[in-house]
C-alpha cells in the first residue's frame, strides 16, 4: 500500500466512522455551498429572469404597417430577421376589427392573434379556463363575460359584416316577386318600414311605406307622397338621398339617388334605409356580406386593462371570418439592452421593408437599474453566507481539535511530523468541502430552481460549469476556515499520551 | 558504549523538580524495569527519553549524541525512527481498526504494508481481529495492538509506560512474553511499572523517588525461569 493510499485511507475513515461532529462541519459546507451556487445561479440568471420579468410588463418593441404596403405575417417574419432568433421572446400579430354578435345585437372589438405568442409578449394575461387550442375557440374579456353571463365553454355566434357595394351583384335574381320587408329610424326613431317587391332584373317594382307614425303631416307625407315613393320604381336598390349643396346634387357611388320630400329629410332618409334593407339585411346603404360562425368560450381573460373588453380569437379564425390576411400590429418582446434594442429598431424601420418599428421606453429602461442593484444584494447576500460558512467550519472544527488530542498527541508521539498533522486536517478540510460542494451544487440547484420558480415564475436551466466551480469554492472555503484548526492542531504536545490524559 | 545514557538530567516545573540530578545509563539490548511511587518522575523521564519533552538541565545521550538541545523536528525524526512507545491508556486510534492502526505507525515511519501489519498482529496474537475498531475490543487487546504498533518499525528502543496497568493476569503474561520475544531479538527495553512481577522480568531495575534514583536493583534470577 502507498502512503497516499493510507492518507486518503485514514482521512475517509475519520469522516464515515466519526460521524456526528464531521456531518455537523460537512452540512455547514453543504449548506453554505448550497446558498453560494444557489444565488451564484440566480445571480447569473437573474439577468435573464429580470428580462423576463420585465418582459411580463408587456412588449418592449412595437411593429406597425408603413405608409403603403399593408403588414402581414410574411412581412413580419421578414422584419424578424433583423433581430438575433435567441434575442426575440416573443412576437405577436394583432388584427383589430368589430364583430357582431347577432343574437345580441351587440358588436364588440375582436382581436385575431396567436395565442402561444400572446403568452411571452403579454405574461400578465390571466385567463380563466384555457387559452384557445382549437379553431372557433375564443378568449373573451371579462367585462364582456359579465355582461354578457359567459362561462367557460360557453357558445357564441359572432359575424363579421362589411358594408360595400360590389359592382354586378343582382339580388333580382333571387328575390324577384317576392315582397320583402325593411325597416328603419325616422324622426325622433320611431320606425318606420317599407315593402317592396323586385322585378326580375332586381328594379323596383312596387313599393308601400308605412309611416304612419313619423311627425303628422310633416314626416308621415313619405308613405303617401306619390311623386317621392314613384322615384324608387324601375331602379335598381341600392338607394341613396340626393345632397343637395352649392354645387348642385350629390349622390353616393354607385347608388340610385333619390330626393327628398321637402321639410322630411330624415323620414325620407328613413325609407331609403328602409328600401336597402329590405333588400340587403341592412339599414345602410350596400351590399352587407356577413359571415357567421359558432364559437366556443375556451377561456375567460383579466388584464386588468382595455383588453376585457375584447374578444380573442385565432388569427386563422379571423382571417377566415374577414377573408382578410393584414394585421394592424405586431408586439415583440426582445431580450435585449436598450442600445441594441435601438439598433434593431432603426435596422427594421430603415429596411425596404416599409414596416415602421417604435420601442416602449419605459420598460427598457427601468430595467438596467433595478437590475444592478438586485446583483449587488445577492452578491451580498453570497458574501454573508461565505462569512456565516467559514465561522462555522472554523468552530466546528476546532471542536474536532479538541475532541481529538489525545488522537493528534498520539500520531506525534508515532513521528507524525507537524507537517503530516496539517496534511491530515487540511486532506479531512477538502474533503469535507469536496463532498459538501457536490452536495451544495445539487442542492443548491434546486434551491435556485425553487426560487426562480416562486419569485420569477419560471425555471433555470443546469450550468454544468457550475458543478466544479461550487465543489473548488467550497473546498478553498473548508481549507481556508481550517487554517485556525490546524494551528491548534499542531501545537498539540505529544507528551500528553503518556500522562494519560 | 551505552545506547542511551542521561547525565545529570532535572526537570523543572517552577518550584517543583520532577526530575532532580538523575544519572542513569542503559545499554543496547538491555531491558531495564523503573519503579517508584506516583509523582516520582518515571512518565517525565520518559517523556525525555522519548523525545517528547527536553530536561530543563543536563545531557541525554542516544547513541553517544546528545539530543537534549535539538529542535523539535529533529526529536520527531529520532522518536520516529529509533523509538517504539507502549501506555498504559493503549492510545489507539478510536476510528480506525486494529490493523490500520499498526499501519499508522508505518505511514509515519516509512510505507505502510497491510501484510506486514497483519503479521505483527499475528505475533501478538490477533490477527482475527484485524478488522476490529478499538471500541470492539478488550484493554488487553488493544494494549496488544499497541505492542505490535510499537514493534512494527523495529525500533531501537521501545518504552513502555505502564504497559500492563490496566490488564489482567492472562494479558499481562502475553505482554511479558512479548518483551521477552523482542529482548530476545535484541531489542532494547525501558519498562515503567508499579507491578513488582513487572519488573522482576527485567535485568534491572531503577527505583525513582522524589525525581531522584533511590536504587538499583540488578535481577540475579533473570533469564533463569
Ligand atoms: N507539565 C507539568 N507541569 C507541572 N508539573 C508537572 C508537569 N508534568 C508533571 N508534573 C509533575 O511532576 C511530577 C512527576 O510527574 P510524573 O508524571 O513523571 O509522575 P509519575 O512518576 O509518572 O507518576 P505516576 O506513577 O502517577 O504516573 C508530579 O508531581 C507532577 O505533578
Ligand atoms: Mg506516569
């Protein structure tokens, strides 16, 4: 056997069969060791979890469509390219437009965008339920939810109309002879309706209006005014009211204009109304394509913001609904300082492109400071516990010193030379740390984990350089805070064996 | 010329002299007994001869050169190198076991040899229990192990200091046995002991008293029985 062999030989026996006091030092050194890798982890990490944690105030950079071409995905996917792919946490399309919802006859602002996105650039989203996964399902804002008593689960039918007036449509065709019925607001909103049946090319062929309840004598004249209701026959819906200005009548694009019975223009407003709605389905003027579909509530959304009043829904769905594929903005959220994230900026506006970026100063900036001085506290924080570790190895082992003259006179009366006791103590020190260090970087993972996880809401990912530099720090720290021991060690007199102490 | 010889050696403890004026020498081979009541100076005359403690006065000699005024590196060299220590409170190492406590005292001396160790073990008569922690052990054993510790590097010189005050009858008669083996060899023997039969086992015999030496006693019978 060698005398290495027997030193390491020695130095773990006095570690496994001397337990008590050794587990009292080596769980210290773990402890110490699990604090130091720990927040080392955190300290490391913290930038990354501040970015985060700042990102959860919404999304620092902000892409909206140029003066002319429209935004759209392969746009924007285009303007991404300008940041690092590691940099870009996120980045979500927003499309804006109002849907109806029929059996309500209310319309609200919905927004198609893409959920897993919505998620990095907008973390303060809460939602009740699920976000959607499936198609036709929504994520409706909680003021919307109350008023309307929506639950998870819920169905809603919502509709998406636009109001124009498509060259070559020929309703004619369909509804010819038969009577069909609108409605509209006169004076004062009281209704008023109109019957009317097309002829086959889709001209007007007869029409009744019942205005009996617009003003007497006044309002009530366009039901029975002949030479106003004749205007109608022979034309083709859509209807408009001819302004009358400086420069003679004025008429809508591609409408039949109509004028109006004098002193009545809102009731003769009424029936052209009335006329088109009848129709179109509408009250104004045009032709109304309504796309209607069934959705499903997945998930109710607080933000505490304008954004319970919306309603949420893929930007598949809606682009479907609308047959329109633009976006109105895009929100990025990028992990970047505040001169690179300029610098991104200023590439993407700059670029042919023609997307215009802007950044949400607020947030980049609050950021560098309230970082710094969070690493200064866990630095502190590190610093303290080193000190807290070593005062306590340092005690515990001059317990181990004392506990252990009679052993320590004993190897010098052997010949143990002064220098072979402190190669002892010192084998024992390291490997104390050694073993509390592999202990303290495990532990001291999860501990970061742990907090990461309860303070910042996400997880860290293992460094594995973490591993050796825990395990050389907490042996530097035994031998060090062993240093003391070692003196009282050696200083030990070996006569004391023989007085038989 | 003497293998140990000390010359008007005192140790003094400020008013107390615990050693006073002693004069004594002893020759290689010889295996000499010290007596005397407790408080005469016998485990501070062995603490000087052992190189573990200096006489306030006076010259030790170990092979004709005097080491009384060495530094203390130096008397760890000699005591490591020339000296096997036996006591009376066994001193072993309490978490290692019988056979890695010989080899402690290699691991000192020069290289430690597991086989070697389990061979003095033999010699005195436990090498079964090799792998025993000194906790699983009886007094007499373990003063057993001390023996073969004490004998493991060959040393000149072993002291023994009350080697057998704390054993029975049977164990004191293994011990005895085994110094008969080593002064035999050719091993020379200092043995502190308060047992008549102890000493009687010896050539001779010193009687301390009040840190001086009363008498000597030359053991006519030795090597008779
Ligand atoms: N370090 C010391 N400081 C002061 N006095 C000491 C010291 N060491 C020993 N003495 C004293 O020296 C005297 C001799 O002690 P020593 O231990 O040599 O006696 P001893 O003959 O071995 O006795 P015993 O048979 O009881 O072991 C004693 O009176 C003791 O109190
Ligand atoms: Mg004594």
């Amino acid at each position: 056997m060698t005398k290495r062999k027997m030193f390491f030989r020695m130095i773990t026996a006095s570690l496994l069969r001397r337990r008590s006091r050794m587990l009292i030092a080596l769980l210290s050194i773990a402890v110490g060791a699990t604090i130091l890798s720990g927040l080392v982890t955190i300290y490391y990490d913290v930038p990354r979890q501040m970015g985060a944690q700042f990102r959860s105030y919404g999304a620092n950079m902000i892409l909206l469509p140029g003066e002319e071409k429209p935004l759209t995905m392969e746009r924007l996917q285009e303007a991404l390219k300008n940041i690092p792919e590691e940099e870009v946490v996120g980045a979500t399309p927003y499309r804006y437009v109002r849907l109806d919802m029929p059996s309500r006859q209310q319309s609200f602002i919905s927004a198609g965008t893409d959920f897993e996105e919505v998620q990095k650039t907008s973390p303060y989203f809460s939602v009740e339920g699920e976000y959607p996964e499936n198609t036709r399902e929504i994520l409706v804002g909680k003021e919307i939810a109350e008023t309307l008593g929506l639950k998870e689960r819920s169905s809603v039918e919502l509709s998406y109309k636009t109001t124009a007036f498509p060259a070559g449509t020929d309703p004619g065709d369909i509804q010819a002879g038969k009577v069909l019925s609108g409605s509209a607001e006169g004076f004062n909103k009281v209704l008023l309706s109109a019957d009317i049946v097309l002829d086959e090319e889709g001209k007007i062929d007869s029409i009744a209006v019942d205005a009996a309840y617009q003003t007497p004598g006044v309002g009530s004249q366009v039901g029975t005014d002949q030479a106003f209701l004749d205007q109608f026959i022979g034309k083709k819906p859509p209807f408009s009211l001819n302004t009358p200005d400086s420069e003679g009548t004025q008429q809508e694009e591609n409408t039949e204009g109509v004028d109006a019975v004098s002193g009545a223009t809102i009731s003769s407003q009424a029936v052209v109304d009335a006329v088109n709605s009848a129709v179109f389905g509408s009250s104004e003027g045009g032709v109304i394509v309504e796309n209607t579909e069934h959705f499903t509530v997945s998930g109710i959304l607080s933000t505490g913001g304008e954004e319970e009043a919306y309603i949420y829904m893929s930007l598949k769905d809606l682009q479907r609904l609308t047959a329109d594929e633009t976006l109105d903005v895009a929100e990025l959220s990028v992990s970047a300082g505040a001169d690179e994230l300029d610098n991104y900026s200023r590439a993407i506006t700059d670029s042919e492109l023609d997307i215009s970026s802007r950044l949400v100063k607020r947030v980049t900036r609050s950021e560098a400071s309230v970082l710094g001085k969070l690493q200064a506290l866990v630095f502190l924080v590190t610093a303290v516990v080193l000190l807290l570790t070593m005062i306590c190895v340092c005690t515990t082992m001059l317990a181990v010193v004392s506990e252990r003259r009679r052993e320590i006179g004993l190897r010098k009366a052997l010949g143990a030379s002064d220098s072979s006791i402190r190669k002892e103590f010192l084998g024992e020190g390291l490997l104390l740390g050694g073993l509390g260090g592999v202990l303290g970087a495990i532990l001291g993972f999860v501990f970061a984990q742990v907090v990461s996880i309860n303070v910042f809401g996400s997880s860290i990912t293992f460094q594995p350089l973490l591993l050796p530099a825990t395990i050389l720090v907490s042996m530097a720290i035994a031998a060090a805070s062993c240093q003391f021991p070692i003196k009282r060690a050696v200083a030990i007199d070996p006569a004391i064996v023989l007085k038989g102490e | 010329m003497a293998l140990l010889e000390l010359r008007n050696i005192s140790k003094i403890y400020g008013e107390l002299k615990a050693l006073d004026n002693v004069s004594i020498q002893v020759e290689k081979g010889e295996w000499v007994a010290i007596m005397g009541p407790s408080g005469s100076g016998k485990s501070t005359m062995m603490n000087i001869i052992g190189c573990m403690d200096k006489p306030s006065l006076g010259e030790v000699l170990l092979d004709g050169t005097d080491i009384s005024k060495e530094p203390q590196k130096v008397l760890t060299d000699i005591r490591r190198e020339k000296i096997g220590l036996i006591f009376q409170q066994f001193h072993m190492v309490t978490y290692l076991t019988a056979v890695e406590n010989v080899m402690v005292s290699q691991y000192y001396h020069s290289m430690p040899d597991e086989e070697e160790a389990l061979e003095a073990l033999e010699r005195v008569g436990l090498r079964e229990r090799a792998k025993h922690l000194p906790g699983q052990l009886s007094g007499g054993e373990q003063q057993r192990v001390c023996v073969a510790r004490a004998l493991i590097n060959h040393p000149e010189l072993i002291l023994a200091d009350e080697p057998t005050g704390n054993l029975d009858e049977a164990n004191e008669n293994i011990v005895l046995d085994l110094f008969r083996q080593l002064h035999d060899e050719g091993t020379t023997l200092i043995v502190v002991t308060h047992d008549p039969e102890v000493a009687e086992a010896a050539q001779r015999t010193i009687v301390l008293e009040h840190g001086r030496v009363a008498r000597e006693i030359l053991n006519e019978n030795f090597g008779k029985q």
